[in-house]
C-alpha cells in the first residue's frame, strides 16, 4: 500500500498551522470548562472536529484516519477503561458490605484530621498505586477512598488529581522512562536518574500545594511538620532510589517510605487542631450535591443502601478485613506491573493485531525525526498482563472473601457497566482523538511550535512534555511522542538532550491533573459525573502555575552553572540517536 507522509505546515504558515492543529483540543477543554455539554458528548464532538482537521486541514486520507480513531477508541478501553471499570466494581463490593465504613473509621483512627488523611490516602498512598499500575488507577482507588471518608466531591476528585503529579514520570514501574529510551537512544538508567534530579524537589513541594489548595495557607502552615516529613522522605527516596538503585521500582520504594515516616510521625505528633472541614476551603459547589456519595456510585443492590458501621467502634479484627481487598489490591497489581511476571503471561496470552491499511502506512518526517520512519499501528491486546485484569482478579478474590455468592459479583459487575456507561465512552473518544491527532501530525505541529523558541526552549520544551500529557492523558505517551523531537531540537542548540528528554517527562506530570481523561476517571470515582466542568476550572490553574515551575527549574538546570552540575553527562558509548 502507497504511504502517506504526514505534513507538518499544511497552510505554509506556522501560524495557521499551529492554529487548526489546536481547533479539537481547545474546543473540547472548552465545552468541557463550560459546564453545559456533558462530557461524552462533548468528547464526541471534538473526536469530529479533530477528524475535520485532519482530513481537510492536513490532508490526511479519510480511510487513515477512520482507522487510527478506531484504533484509539479500543485502546481507551483497554486498558484505561478496564482499570475504571473493576477499581469501582471493588469498591461497589467493599462499600455494599460495610468494610468500606469501617476502613474510614481505620484512616480516621490514625487522624482525625482531613488534612493529615490527604497526605497519607491521595499522596502516599496514590503514590504507591501510581507505581505499580498507573494509567489512572491511583486517582480511581484514591477518589473512591477520599469520597467514602466524606470529602466533598470536587476535593475529592482535584486533590486525587493534583496529588497524582510528582510520581507519573516513575508510573506503572517506569514504563514513561522506558518509552522515553525508545525514541531518544538514551539509557533508561541515564533518564531516571536525571528525572530524579528534577522532580524530588516537586515531591517536597506538592503536598504542601495539596494542603495549601484544600485548607488554606495558615490551614496548611498549621500542620507543615507532617507535610515536610511525607514530602521530603518521599523526594529524598525518589532521588535515591532513582539515581543509584533503578527507575523501575522509585514510586513503590518512595511511596512505602512515605506512608511509613508519615505513620510513624503522627503517633508522636498530632494538630492541636483537628480540621474536620471535608469541603474546600471557600467556595465549594460540589456542597450542593454532597450526601451518601457510594450510593450515587451505584454501589450495592438498587434501591438499598449500604450497610454502615454507626457510632460503634469497629474491633481490629474488623479494622483489619476491612483493608483486606486493598491489600489483596495492592499485592495483585504490584506483581502484574512486574517484567518477570509479563514475560510469562504475554506470549501466552497475547493478541497481535496489525491495523491493516494503517500499520506502517504513515511516515513521520524531519524535523520530528533525524529521518523518515513508519510509525506502526500495533493492537496489542495482553489481556491477562493488563493492570485492569489484576485489579479484576484482586476484586473476585475480595468479594469471595467478604461471602458474595457468584450470582451477586455477576450482577455487580454488570450494574457498574451500567454506571460507568457513560464514562468509559468519553474515555474512548477522548483515546480516539489522542491516537487520530498523533497518526494526523496534527500534535507534531503542536511541538514544533514549541521548538521554536530559541533560548526559551528549555522552558517552553518543558511545557512541550506538559502539553503532550494535556493530549493523550499518559506521560508514557508523551514522551514517545515528543522524545524523539526533544533530543533532535536541544541538541541543535547546544543544549544537553538528557536534560530536555527527562523535562520532557517531568513537565508532562503537571499536565496530567488536566487531561480529560483522568478528569473522568475523577469524576465517576468519585460520584461527581457531569461535573467535569468545575473539576477542571479547579485545577487548570494549579496545573499550569506548577508546570512552569519545572519549565523554570530545568532553566536554571540548563543556564546556571551551580544546577548545570546536576545534568548528568552521557557516558562515551552512548547510543546515537534515532
């Protein structure tokens, strides 16, 4: 079949250009801040424009791009769905027998006070789950748990999202680094470790963001020593871990030592002050629609509600079932993100599904690469290795241990299809529009326009990775995309490509409180569907004001000597690029 090269300036105007490539996302952001369109359909509409923009504006034929929306639909299912789907199916299950109740009654046993409970569930422990399987499940499991301790629904859902930043570059064990190697020719070891020259100073910063963002400034300074002992053993690990053991295991490593020194920390020291608020400080509209937020989840049979525990006080034997399914949870999905246990089950379980009349059929150009490369088009269906599959396992596995009969877990499991409907097709068109742009060029542009800002390029080239987490919702996917291009540009002006690859990668994390996808995966977690609007007013700022923080820092890092010391210098035998 005849390839088609893709076209990065199809108006002969970087301008122009630069302008319709940005139509789909502004539009979707757009309807999506407004409030007024719900987000699946507004998810459809911009998967049409972006379809419009690719055909007419840059000459992509209508067969390529009908296939690679297709191809992108089916990838948001699996295996972005698919986690969604059974993290909630678990904590239906966990929330319709009481255990849910009583785990609230165990977090609030360690504090009392809210602040203090963000750090240890939607820092520490979201942290540990971003690390293990990542691809939205520690802003799914830390939703849930946050909306069942009685937070408001939008604390719930932004803080799970801007607790979920500084680990992203080290999620699902490392798997945005190594796709990071894939594209520049750098060792992955060289990548981490200068990731993690840059993001432990964001690991010491966002929980103070987080406490700030939610309590206030004098809310959070009343509390700043268990804020600086969950932040700095966090950073200090993630330094450690990432520059003298390996980049695959930092966010488990750091996340463990975080819990720990946090727990340990708080039966020495509490507030003199419990701060019982769950709702922002301020205005808070999700107030409005406050109540039994699990029911709203759909959780247990219709029409009952879910057993609660009361003013009794739950015995340890309960306390400790009750963290029965999350530990079975974390075990499951720790061990399912592990390379030994992929390389067993993949060629077992593997379907290889090569898109015809895509595969192959697109060529990616210079300046976006040293030279002309077909960008495949591979359907990978792992299904037993996928991360959803073990959280899958992990709630059948609970739910025969907390004696749902296997009648019930099938009807349950089909009531929160039936939930999440809506959902998991916004997260599917939204995956079309990302993989159809990417095939498109469209995003290429994008960057390229980024490129070309000279001796800003080290901080417009941080917001470059920014953006690309923005458009496809995985750092992973980010830095494939624009890796490749980060290298070619920084090298080009004189600049360390180490440097500007692992930017690419530690700007990315901030723009992951906003892409739509996460913002749904928030949304259902937390009960709050058709809110997306006001999740992503909430913290669009924040994601902005902290992804130019890196952009800055990785300036001083590429500009001034005493941080120039910290860029590592490749070893002789480093590979060529791409």
């Amino acid at each position: 079949m005849q390839t088609w090269n893709q076209v990065y300036d199809p108006f002969g105007s970087p301008w122009l250009s630069t302008l319709a490539a940005s139509v789909p996302v502004i539009a979707l952001l757009a309807m999506i801040a407004s409030g007024r369109v719900k987000a699946h359909i507004a998810a459809v509409i911009a998967l049409g424009l972006a379809m419009l923009v690719a055909i007419a504006g840059f000459g992509m034929p209508t067969d390529l791009a009908a296939r690679a929306a297709i191809l992108g639909m089916v990838t948001g299912f699996f295996p972005i769905g698919w986690i969604i789907l059974n993290v909630i199916f678990l904590y239906r299950l966990t929330v319709e027998k009481g255990w849910f109740a009583i785990l609230q009654q165990s977090v609030a046993g360690i504090t009392a006070d809210r602040r203090l409970q963000l750090l240890l569930v939607a820092f520490a422990f979201g942290a540990f789950f971003e690390g293990a399987g990542g691809f939205g499940t520690p802003v799914a499991v830390t939703g849930a748990i946050l909306i069942g301790l009685g937070f408001s629904p939008l604390a719930a859902s932004g803080l799970s999202l801007i607790a979920n930043t500084a680990p992203v570059a080290f999620g699902a064990l490392g798997a945005p680094i190594q796709g990071l190697a894939s594209v520049t020719g750098y060792p992955p070891e060289i990548l981490g470790a200068m990731i993690g020259r840059q993001l432990p100073l964001f690991s010491l910063i966002v929980p103070f963001w987080l406490i700030w963002v939610f309590a206030g400034f004098r809310g959070m300074i009343r509390v700043w020593p268990p804020i600086l002992v969950c932040g700095a053993s966090f950073a200090v690990a993630q330094f450690l871990i990432s520059n003298y053991v390996n980049p695959w295991i930092v966010d488990i490593g750091a996340s463990l030592v975080s819990m720990l020194a946090l727990v340990l920390f708080l039966k020495v020291w509490q507030p003199k002050e419990i701060w019982s608020s769950p709702a922002l400080r301020g205005h808070d509209p999700s107030l409005a629609v406050a109540g039994p937020r699990p029911v709203a989840l759909g959780a247990g049979v219709p029409g009952t509600p879910p057993v609660h525990v009361g003013a009794r006080t739950a015995s340890q034997g309960e306390i400790l079932m009750a963290w029965v399914p999350w530990i079975v949870l974390s075990i499951i999905v720790a061990v399912w993100g592990t390379g030994w246990f992929k390389g067993i089950v993949n060629p077992l379980f593997t379907w290889k599904y090569e898109v015809p009349g895509l595969h192959n059929v697109i060529m990616k150009v210079p300046p976006v690469v040293a030279k002309p490369a077909p960008e495949g088009a591979v359907f990978l269906f792992t299904y037993m290795s996928y991360t959803g599959t073990g959280v899958l396992i992990a709630a059948i596995i609970s739910g025969l241990i907390m004696r749902f009969s296997p009648l019930r877990l099938v009807t349950a499991y089909f009531e929160t299809i039936w939930a999440l409907r809506y959902s998991l097709i916004t997260i599917s068109a939204m995956l079309a529009l990302g993989v159809l742009t990417r095939y498109a060029g469209v995003d290429a542009t994008l960057g390229l326009a980024f490129a070309g800002t000279g001796i800003l390029y080290p901080f417009f080239g941080t917001l470059l990775g920014w953006l690309g987490v923005a458009l496809t919702g995985s750092d992973t996917a980010s830095n494939v995309l624009f890796g490749g291009l980060q290298r070619i540009t920084s090298e080009q002006l004189g600049l360390s490509g180490v440097l500007m690859a692992a930017a690419n990668s530690s700007g990315g994390v901030m723009g992951k409180m906003i892409d739509a996808q996460s913002i749904v995966v928030a949304s259902t977690a937390t009960g709050y569907f058709g809110q997306e609007g006001k999740i992503l007013r909430f913290v669009f700022w924040h994601s902005i004001a902290l992804a130019c923080l890196v952009g800055l820092f990785v300036m001083l890092q590429a500009y001034v000597p005493f941080f120039q010391h910290m860029v590592i210098d490749l070893p002789a035998a480093a590979p060529a690029a791409h």
